[in-house]
C-alpha cells in the first residue's frame, strides 16, 4: 500500500462532503489495523492512518485495504512533533485515535528512553497539536493494565491506583495523567481507557501468545515431517492475565469515544464538561496461567504434553502416548530462560469490566478458548 505525503491528502479533503474524518496510529499494528476495520464496517467515516516510510514496508495487516477509497496511509512520525502538527492542521480529524506505541513490555527496559519518548512524550504534542489546531477533535489514547502493576487488591477496575512494574507500565501511567491534565484543563474530550490483554492473529510475534501459537505450528510441521524440532523458550509461565480478543476491544475504543450516544447517563453533547467524560476497563473478567494458554493451545493442534518442575526447572513434553503415535524425534514442547523472566514481575491482572459493560452496552464475544483457537489455527495454515 502506497503512503500518500500529507501535502497530498488536500484532494482527497476536497472531495468530502459531511463524512466524518478519523486519524489513527499503529495502522501497521494489531489494534490498528482492526479499528480501520471496525470503523470501515460500522460507520460512513474517512480514515486517515498515519506510518513511516520505511525501506522495507511493514504493511501486512493492510494488505486487505489496498483498493479500500475510504482508507489513505499518510506519512506520519509519532516522535515529530511537526509532523503531529501537520496532521492536525492540514486534516482537522474529528477523532484522533492514538494506537501506536512501544507496546512490548520486555523492551521497555532496555529502551526505556525510546518508551518513555513513544508512549508519553509524543502524547504532549498530540494533546497541544489538538489545543491550538482542532479543539473539538476527539482524542484516545491507549492504556494498559500494566499500569497497575503491583496490583493492591483483585479484581482491577477503574479505580484501582496505579503502581506500575516496568518503565512501559510507567509510562502509560504517565500518559493517562496527562490525558487528564489536558481533559480538565481545556475541556477536551480527551480519554485514555485501561484495556487489559488483547491478543489475536495480527499480534506482534514477540509476544507471548503469537510466540506460542507460531512455536505450535513450527513444531506441528516437524513433527509430520518425523524431523527434530527446538522447543519453545518462555519466561514465567505461573503469570496470570486476563486475555480478550483484540478485534472486540476496538468496539469498546468506538464507544468510550461516543459516550454521549451509548452511555444513557451523559446528559450533554457540545460543549459538555469534561467531568462527565469517563475512562473504562475493558477485560474478560477471567485470568489464565501461561501455562493454561500452553496446554490449551498445544491441544488445538492435536499434541498433547504434559507439565514437569516448578519455575526455571519447568517443561511442557509430549505425552507417552502422542510420542508413540507420532514417532516424534523430539520430547521437550516448551522449557523456562530465565533470560524471558522480566526485572520485576506483574504476576496475576484480573479485570472488571462491570461498569463498560453497564453503561456502553459493551461485551466481549470471544472466549478465551476461542481465541486459542483462531490463533493456532491460523498460524498452522500459514506454514
């Protein structure tokens, strides 16, 4: 998909009529590629989604948009603050939809000043590009159960404190406090909602979850072919999280940025006060082990192992009776390095999501089991 220059996208401004007009970052990503789907199905809007140009593109969860007429791919740096001016001056977007991050947890130790200029920096300059160009424009920013850290009771909900574990849990906290200094100060309609794990098939593969699912099918290919195959390598597997399917998050952004269309109890439009807007969780409301997502996922792809050890000493192996059925050249499925362990552990986030589900009608659709599912599945057909 080609990446138009934003001195460009005035033709296309030319040619709208009352369509409403969205800027989303993180296109190239997972929640980003699925809100330009989520709003092309659900509503009349122009989309514009910001990227890099890069010498070798990173476009794949766009691959499917490349004739879409509603969806144009700007060129966009997040760490240019010019650059955030320009969008905000040149498209006066009615949504600004900010999903573009330094999104893995593990890094955000050894960047911790990338993390810190990605997920809370370039928030400032968003928040002051939409003070001084587009008042009016709706802002969202992405938050994160990781911001509540070392949890103080269970489950979190939206007034639990924030006591983050990792420079990324820090700076999202951060950038919520922000969001909320901009939101009172200047009367924005300026939100930063608390969504707790999300996973799916256009998930970063440095992530656990897409970890696992493409270990799965790497192994699944050996062990048909009768060939050796290394194990996955993971971290703490006892870690507890609360895991939903990203494509039903992107509904709950939509409506945590229409609050006065699907919450009955916002009694104003424009201008409202900025103390009717609220900022929700959204979460399953379950909490699984690593090790469940292992056993669960593994058993999608007909292989069935079994747990050995506590902690560093833990493996998952194949069963006796798979190992004989498929004369498999290997035993060991998953083993623990201590190298994936983070410097300090978020080890159980539950969520509640009562107060999403009551006010914005909003509800996950896709089980934990589900969505084991359409990951393994997907990952076995693209070998």
């Amino acid at each position: 998909m080609d990446i138009m220059n934003i001195a460009d996208v005035s033709e296309i401004l030319s040619t709208l009529k009352n369509e409403k007009k969205v800027f989303i970052t993180g296109v190239t990503g997972q929640d980003g590629s699925h809100m330009v789907d989520y709003l092309l199905k659900n509503t009349d809007c122009m989309i514009f989604g910001g990227a890099r140009r890069l010498s070798i593109k990173n476009h794949e969860n766009l691959k499917h948009l490349s004739n879409e007429p509603r969806f144009k791919l700007v060129n966009f740096d997040l760490s240019d603050s010019h650059s955030i001016n320009k969008i905000l001056e040149t498209i006066v977007p009615d949504y600004f939809i900010n999903l573009a991050a330094q999104t893995f947890v593990g890094s955000s130790w050894d960047f911790p000043s990338q993390t810190w200029e990605c997920n809370t920096t370039a928030v400032i300059h968003i928040l002051e590009a939409i003070k001084l160009y587009n008042p009016e424009c709706r802002f969202y920013n992405a938050g994160s159960s990781e911001e509540y850290g070392n949890v103080q009771y269970i489950p979190q909900d939206e007034n639990h404190p924030s006591k983050p574990r990792s420079p990324y849990g820090a700076s999202k906290s951060a950038a919520r406090q922000l969001v909320k200094v901009y939101r009172e100060s200047y009367n924005l309609y300026a939100i930063q909602g608390l969504l707790f794990n999300h996973e799916g098939t256009r998930r970063g593969e440095e992530f656990v979850t897409r970890k696992i699912t493409k270990g799965i099918a790497r192994i699944k290919k050996s062990i048909e072919n009768h060939e050796t195959f290394d194990p996955i390598e993971l971290g703490n597997v006892d870690a507890q999280r609360d895991w939903s399917d990203a494509e039903d998050f992107v509904d709950g952004i939509w409506k945590m940025l229409n609050q006065e269309i699907y919450n009955e109890n916002f009694t104003s439009y424009r201008p409202f006060p900025s103390s009717e807007l609220k900022e929700y969780v959204l979460s399953s409301n379950e909490t699984h082990t690593i090790r469940e997502f292992v056993e669960k996922a593994f058993k999608v792809a007909d292989i069935n192992g079994k747990w050995h050890g506590e902690r560093v000493n833990a493996e998952f192996s194949i069963s006796k009776e798979d190992k004989e059925k498929y004369d498999v050249k290997s035993s060991t499925l998953v083993k623990i390095n201590p190298k994936f362990y983070r410097p300090a552990e978020v080890d159980l986030l539950l969520g509640d999501s009562t107060l999403a589900r009551r006010e914005l009608k909003w509800f996950p659709k896709v089980s934990f089991e589900k969505l084991i599912e359409k990951m393994v599945l997907n990952d076995l057909n693209e070998r």
